[in-house]
C-alpha cells in the first residue's frame, strides 16, 4: 500500500515543482530568478511541519491522516487554478506555504507507513525499492503534466490568452488524480501502533 501510494500520489503532487516556476514564468511574467524565490515559502513550511506530521500519526493514525491529507493535497494543488496576473501578491504566498505543508505531512507519512514493518536487511531492501518509485513517480508527475499541459494549449489556443486556462486546467486535474490516490490508503487498517513513527523516522535518518 505504502509503495502504490507513494507512487500514483507522487504522479499529482510532484508535478508541482515543474507547474508552478513555470506558470509564474510563463503566464505572469516572473523572471526565473523570482520564479525560484517563489518556492521558499513551499519549503520553509515543509520543513516547519515535520514535527506537526509525526504528530498528527500518532494521535489519528497512518490511515485517516493520509486519507484526509491526500485529500487537502488535491484540493491545495487545484486551487493554484484561482492564480492570476490581477491576484496580489500576499495572497498567493499564504497558497505556496500551505502546499509546502501538507506536501511535507504527505510525504512523511507515506515514506514512514512503507518502512514501518520493515527491519534489518529488510528495510535497507525496502529503502531503495520506495526510491525507485519515487524517481518513477517524479518522472511520470512531469510527463502527465507536459502532456495535459500540452493537450489544454491545443484546446484553449497557444495564443497568450490560451496559455493561463491551460496551466488552471492542468493544476485541477492533477489535483483530481491526487485526490483520487487516496482510495489506495483507504485500503489501510485504521490499527496502527504509536511507536512505529519515531522508529521508522529514525531508520530514515
């Protein structure tokens, strides 16, 4: 379960790093420079909620909090549609944060639930078959972005008019498939022991 979510929720969420440089580049007019700057809220609240992660496990469980968050991350992704040239710029900060927090919570959780049974030989084995999936889902979050991308520019025009509804209806459906990558969490027992969180983050470190 661990692996399979890991890789179709990755398919959504790490699309992101490519889809939203680019629409403030290309849509907005940012240089890459300020594109770049753009992403330092996304990871200083990722890093910020680590902690709120390992917590959110132990008092709920593996289950209702990758469901809910997988969940929060389809939303979050889908509302990056509502991004404008005419949007001031306060308002569009506070969206990057929240994505760099449930994506953080994300994927703590989902690395975490897939070593926790894991020890030994076992978990090393396991530690490089879930980074194999995670290059994977890399590659395939940027390629089903470039082709929906794509596929919307042909729809809506390649004219600058066309180039912002392309990028808004690409951030809903990867959304939509973010979302629908919880029904692979549902699939958990809603058990989980308290322990296995600090453990398991340890064998990562």
């Amino acid at each position: 379960m661990g692996l399979l979510g890991n890789l179709f929720a990755r398919i959504g969420n790490g699309s992101m790093p490519f889809l939203i440089p680019l629409t403030l580049q290309v849509s907005l007019g940012y240089s890459p420079f300020d594109a770049g700057l753009m992403m330092l809220p996304v990871t200083a609240a990722g890093m910020a909620s680590k902690r709120l992660a390992t917590r959110l496990i132990e008092q709920y469980g593996y289950r209702r909090v990758l469901v809910a968050n997988t969940f929060a991350v389809g939303v979050v992704m889908a509302a990056f549609a509502l991004i404008t040239p005419q949007r001031p710029l306060w308002t569009v900060i506070p969206l990057l944060a929240l994505f760099g927090m449930v994506n953080s919570i994300q994927f703590t959780a989902m690395n975490t639930v897939t070593l926790k049974d894991l020890s030994g030989t076992g978990a090393s084995s396991g530690n490089s078959m879930l980074s194999m999936v995670q290059m994977l889902s890399m590659s395939l979050a940027v390629t089903s972005a470039g082709a929906l991308l794509t596929t919307f520019e042909q729809g809506f025009g390649n004219g600058p008019s066309g180039v912002l509804p392309a990028f808004h209806a690409t951030f809903i459906c990867m959304g939509l498939i973010t979302c629908a990558s919880a029904w692979i969490f549902m699939q958990l027992s809603p058990q989980e022991a308290r322990a296995v969180v600090h453990r398991t983050e340890r064998a990562e470190g």
